[in-house]
C-alpha cells in the first residue's frame, strides 16, 4: 500500500522539488551579481503558496484514497491506450474511392463522304466506298471489347437505311462500310446518339450530319474532225462524251442530235449578227451519225457520216437534249449541252508556217533546211513546183518615193516585195528532202546561203492536199537565215 502511495506521489514531490530548486537558482543569481548590479529585491510570485497548499491538499487526498486514485489513473491509462488502438484502427480501415468530379469535353466532328465511284477499275465492290467521320477529341468508349468496336450496333444511323457495318477505326473516327454501292443522286443523313455511342464525358457539338451521293452527269470532253489514213477524202466529226456512271443508252441517243451549220463571219456589223444567225440555223443541214460505247458504257463516241469539205467555214455541232440518264435510274438530266467541231472549207490556208533551220545530217554534218508545215499531207512532187525563194538584197533600193535604205531589215516588208525587189534579189535553189512517203504534212528544203540573209519565199495557191484542201491564197515569208 505504501508503494502504491509512493508511486502517486512521485509527480507531487518532483514538483515540490523543481520549486524549491528553481528558488534557489534565481537567489544564487541574484546574489552573484549583486557587487554588480547593485541589489536587487525580489519576492516570491503571488501564485506560489496558493499551489503548495494545492499540493499538500492533494497530497492528503492521494494518501486517503489511495486505492481510488489508483483505479481512476488505470482507468485513464486503459481509455488512453484504447484511444490509439481505435485511432490505428480506423486509419487501417479500407477507404471508399472517392469519384472524381466528370470534367466534359465538347468535341466537334468532320464527315468525309465517300470518294467517287471509279469504273475504270477491272474489279470493284462497295466496301470501297466507305465513309469516315472524324473527331477533334479522343470519344471512343474506354470499356468496350474489340468485337464492338468491329461492329457498332448502336448510338449511330443512318437515313435512308443502307445495310452496312460501323466500326471505331480509333478513338477519333468512325467508319461506316456499305454491302451495296451508294444510290446515285441520293443525300444521306448520319445521326449520333452520343449518350449510347460516346464516352460519358463528351458533349458533342454536332450530332447531325449528311451527304450527297453526286447526281448522273456528263461532258463532251473532246472532238475532232478525223481523216481515214487510207481515203483521206473520208471525213468524220467525232465527239467523245464520258459519263458519271453507266449511261442508258436508249435514253442518249434519243436526245442527240448533229447538225453541219455555216459559221458567222468574223467581220460581221454586230447589227446584222442576229440575222446571220437566224440564216446559218435556218440553213443547217442534220447528219446522221452512229454511237459506240465501251463495256462499261462510261464512254460514248457520237461519229457523223461522210463529211464534205465545204465552201465556206463551217462546223458540226453535236447537241444533247434533257433527258439522259444512267442505268437502272428514274432521275434525268435537266440541261442542254452542246459542242462544235470547226471544218475548213474546201479553200483555206493550207500552209500554216515556214521557218529556216539548221539540221543534222546522218553524217553528222550540218545542213540549213526550210521548214514548211502544212494542215494536211501533199504530194511533195507537185508542191516542191510551188514554192520559190529569193535571197533579198543588203540594202532596199530607191524608189520614186523613198531613197535607198543601207542594211535594210526585212523581216515585216511583205507589201514592199515587188517584181522591182525580185528582179535584183538572188533566186535561191532549193532541193526538197526525199522522204519514205509521197505525201507529207512537213516538207523541207535544201539550200544554201549565208547567215543573217533575209530570204523571201513564195508559196503559189495552186496546190491541194490530199484530203481535198485548196490553197485560198499565195502564201509569202520573209525568214532569216540563222
């Protein structure tokens, strides 16, 4: 009993002692500096008795009730310790996640149509013809398999209803592949679902989206007024039409049509034009003509019967009326197209340039060379009788009405050449080039001068190609020998 008395004391007596020592500290100091300082009165502070008697008061109380004292300090120590064990118990617990506050995104998304359907290839399915749409932002769902990704079921469609498969190309593009080709003509709508289709954080700005499959259309590419190489009096106006997709072919050829109609003078008063061409129209005379195709009918040429060379400049113009339209389609075409293939008239400018050149010989030496280009083939016998050229004199002679000219320049006098300039020019010898072929659109000549003479030369009229061209006029060039 007295241990444990003893033992409860422990705090009171160390208090005590702490005190009474600290009391003696400060007297020490005090009295150590007092030769210093001078001395210094100090008392005891005011609370100092009112604690000791606190003390002895709980000295008497412990030494009592000793054995209540101790079940009070085991019951806190018990409730002390307690504390702690529930404290690292609680910390030790598992913690409930905590869930994030969703932070959305908005997103906007592109479609991509279709690419346009290519008939020139030997093989082609529908798969090919795939539309994408693509977002700015990452929207795929984070918790879906591969086999949904492969095969969207839901979120997503598309009106009028196509059979097909949706499928995440990534986490930023959808794909859409059809079973059957696109309906020309047509426009699709694609609707987003984006609560059954999206991750739950995107907020889409678009959620509409549509397309148009391009309409059956065509365009006459190109023309040409085509001579038989073996009767080269055998003409044709040829047109090539190509089309979008395949053409029905009972519905073009009802709406075309070909006519041979006069041209309208260049030099016609703009006051006369209308009548002109009320006359020319009035006057155009229809051609029959044949279509073929090819295996895909993608292309058609539309070729006129025999053409004549005409007297004067003229054209075939191949019109199409409203109305065409592709196989296997109820939608036509609501507008008119045309185009005219020029036709020379039987006199014309049969020659369409001279030049001087320097050519290379098979021996390597080389050779000066005129240089005729003509519209069609001539028999090179018969025109080499035509052509004649002239070496022009240094200086221009004097005239009644002008004085010499020193070092004249040829190059634009073409109405000063006359039979006074000719008869003191230098007739120049020309040898025209033997060819494989008797007839030739580019004839040459040999001859020989020296450089930076001015050459006159004359191409007579009395000529004609063996497509049945006639010369109009005389043909002149002044040249300059390189």
């Amino acid at each position: 009993m007295d241990i444990l008395r003893f033992i409860l004391l422990i705090p009171i007596y160390l208090i005590k002692a702490f005190g009474k020592a600290l009391n003696f500290v400060i007297r020490a100091f005090l009295f150590v500096l007092k030769p210093i300082i001078g001395k210094i009165e100090w008392s005891i502070p005011f609370w100092v008795e009112p604690t000791k008697k606190f003390l002895d008061r709980l000295s008497e109380l412990i030494k009592k009730y000793v054995l209540q004292v101790w079940l009070a300090v085991i019951i806190i120590i018990i409730g002390i310790i307690g504390y702690n064990y529930y404290q690292a118990w609680k910390n030790n617990q598992p913690k409930p996640i905590e869930v994030a506050p969703t932070e959305y995104v908005y997103a906007g998304g592109s479609l991509y149509e279709p690419t346009t359907r290519d008939y020139t290839r030997a093989e082609d399915n529908a798969s090919r013809y795939y539309f994408t749409i693509y977002f700015d932002d990452s929207v795929a769902p984070v918790d879906i398999s591969s086999e949904q990704r492969e095969n969207v079921t839901k979120g997503i469609s598309i009106s009028p209803n196509v059979k097909g498969v949706w499928s995440w190309v990534s986490e930023r593009e959808i794909k859409f592949t059809p079973e059957n080709m696109w309906d020309i003509g047509k426009t699709y709508k694609v609707t987003i679902e984006s609560e059954k289709l999206l991750a739950n954080h995107i907020i889409l700005d678009n959620k509409e989206y549509s397309f148009t499959i391009p309409p059956f259309s065509y365009n006459i590419v190109e023309s040409e007024l085509y001579q038989n190489p073996l009767d080269p009096m055998d003409k044709n106006a040829m047109f090539r039409v190509n089309f979008s997709d395949p053409v029905n072919i009972e519905s073009f050829e009802k709406n075309l049509k070909m006519a041979l109609m006069e041209n309208i003078p260049s030099d016609t008063p703009s006051k006369n034009y209308e009548a002109a061409k009320k006359r020319v129209e009035k006057n155009a005379k229809n051609s029959n003509f044949v279509v073929k195709y090819d295996d895909k009918k993608i292309t058609a040429w539309v070729r006129s019967e025999k053409v004549s060379l005409p007297e004067v400049e003229s054209s075939m113009i191949l019109s199409i009326d409203k109305g065409v339209r592709a196989d296997g389609t109820k939608e036509e075409t609501t507008s008119l197209a045309s185009k005219s293939q020029f036709i020379a008239s039987v006199y014309t400018n049969v020659v369409k340039g001279a030049s001087l050149e320097v050519v290379e010989k098979e021996d390597s030496s080389l050779q000066q060379a005129l240089v005729i280009n003509l519209i069609d083939g001539i028999n090179v016998d018969k025109f080499s009788q035509e052509v004649k050229a002239w070496v022009l004199p240094k200086d221009k002679p004097a005239t009644k009405n002008a004085s010499e000219i020193k070092n004249r320049s040829w190059s634009l006098d073409y109405d000063d050449i006359d039979h006074d300039i000719l008869s003191k020019s230098k007739p120049l010898n020309l040898a025209a080039d033997t060819a494989e072929e008797e007839n030739q659109k580019l004839v040459s000549f040999k001859y020989n001068s020296e450089p930076f003479k001015y050459i006159y030369v004359e191409i007579g009229k009395n000529i004609q190609t063996i497509g049945g061209y006639k010369a109009k006029n005389v043909s002149k060039y002044i040249l300059r020998v390189p």
